[in-house]
C-alpha cells in the first residue's frame, strides 16, 4: 500500500459520501458526473486553494500542517478514526512512505501479568489481539464462545480469517455482514498506524486474494475502530445471547495489543448461559434463545 494512492483513494471515497446540500452548499449549475463533492467544494469546505487541495489528494501536498489537516476533517466531516488515518497517511507520503510489504518482525506476545488478568476475569468472556486481529490470549470462557481458539492453529487463530475465510464461525454471529465491515476497517485503521507490519500486511494480502467481499470492502476505505456496543452471538448449545462487548486499547508496554471483553446483563438468560459455560451453573430453560 503506497502511501500517495492511499491518500488518493480515501479523500476520493470520502468526498464521494457527501452531497453539497448536506454541508450547506449549494447544488451548482451543472449537472454531476459522479456523487459527491467535487474538489473545489472540499477546498472550499477547508478554506484552502483548490490547487493545494488537489496536491493533497495526489498525494504531493508535502508536510501538510496539522492545521489544514484538521481543517479537511471539519470540512469532509470526518470521525475520529478518519481524521487519524489521514494524518497518518499524510505524514508517510512527506517521508517518502514505500509500498506496504511483508517482512521479518518480531512476534506480539502477551506478558503474563495479562494472561493472569484473563484467567481471574470470572463470567466475563476475554481475549486479546494483536496488530493483525491474531488471537494472542484467551480466557477459558473466551475459548469455548468465541469459537473454540484452543483447537485452531496460531495461523487461524484470527478475527479477520475467521469472518471471511470460515463460513461456519459467520454464521454464529447474526450481524456477520455488520461485524466484517467492521473488521475491515478497523484493519485500515491499523494500517495507517503501521502500515509496514508484515503481518499485517500478509493477512490483508491473503484477504484480498481469496474474499472477493473483504476484498470490496478493503476499497471502500472504510475507517474505524469500534470500541464498545452490543453483538448477538448463536451458542450451538445455549441459543442466542446477547452480550455488551468493550474493545480496549492497552498501554505501553502493551501497545498494539487489544483486549476485547464480553458481558451480558445480570440476571439475564444470557448470562446465566454464561455461566453455565463457565461450568459455574446449569442454565434455566428460558436461557436457551
């Protein structure tokens, strides 16, 4: 992934998501070859020449300054997750940012002192992952409801293979379509933030080559980084449950590790399903959805 066309691409695709109307700019007088602003409406929105802009897009705007970049995140309406990709992009094509390509890095692991946080984790589900969503660390509840981890290799222990690459593990999860978007781009999130992982790099190679969905996804430049909400998960033994999910980022030293936790709500079926899957209590029948 070269840091210019990555620049390119994803001001395209977020320009094209916004009509004129919806920023309070007038239509125009001529009718529009493609949806979307055009350049001078994003230069515009941003208060900069439509030359500079158009530089910025084609990746030779040099050392933008934070200024103008935070001034294209108002003017394009970009979140959080955005407005950080593009800086980072940004910033590697200034330095002469290569092509994203596999190379020898040294293994994420987990110390201890977070495995032993897993364990004592009582009915709450946990795992961590890495830069490439590889599953580094379970619980034992982690393993047995996320898709038994213990009994995968270290190669297919990861979100993202999984979703894509294993119709079985998809169709545990009603909302498989939402959580792949999701993966998607929260895998161009990190891209961003390490675009020369190898790792990272070889999974979103393989993705690309072999799902023509993750594939479609990956051009939508798509960015986020969903940190908490809810997700339905169908429990070949105990039905539907419905869990409330935290995804947090760790500090250093434990950056680029993410710990990402399921709870259900006291004294509900689902977590009396949990429980259960904990070997701490037999479900009530009304645990089975």
């Amino acid at each position: 992934m070269h840091a210019e066309p990555e620049i390119n691409a994803f001001l395209k695709a977020r320009r094209a998501t916004l009509d004129p109307a919806d920023v309070g700019l007038p239509p125009g007088g001529t009718r529009r070859r493609v949806r979307g602003l055009r350049r001078e409406e994003a230069a515009r929105l941003a208060g900069i020449s439509v030359e500079y802009y158009t530089r910025i897009e084609q990746g030779r705007g040099g050392n933008v300054s934070p200024e103008v970049l935070d001034a294209l995140a108002r003017g394009l309406r970009l979140t959080a997750a955005e407005h950080a990709y593009l800086r980072n992009v940004v910033h590697r094509a200034a330095r002469g940012g290569t092509a994203c390509r596999p190379v020898r890095e040294a293994p994420q692991v987990v110390r201890p002192g977070l495995h032993a946080v897993l364990d004592a984790m009582d009915g709450v589900a946990a795992l961590i992952y890495g830069r490439a969503m590889d599953v580094l660390a379970c619980n034992r509840l982690g393993g047995q409801l996320l898709c038994g981890f213990a009994q995968q290799s270290s190669e297919e222990r990861n979100i993202a293979r999984l979703m894509f690459l294993h119709p079985d593990v998809a169709t545990r999860h009603p909302e498989a379509a939402q959580i792949r978007r999701e993966v998607v781009a929260e895998l161009r999130a990190q891209a961003g933030r390490t675009p020369d992982s190898g790792r990272l790099c070889e999974v979103v190679g393989e993705l690309r080559e072999q799902s023509p969905e993750f594939a479609r996804l990956w051009e939508s430049q798509e960015v986020e980084r969903k940190g908490h909400g809810v997700k339905r998960i169908q429990h070949p033994e105990y039905g539907q449950l419905e869990l409330h999910f935290q995804a947090v980022r760790l500090p250093p030293p434990d950056q680029e590790l993410t710990m990402l936790l399921y709870a259900a709500e006291p004294e509900s079926p689902s977590q009396a399903a949990l429980l259960a899957l904990s070997g701490r209590a037999t479900p009530h029948a009304d645990a089975v959805g």
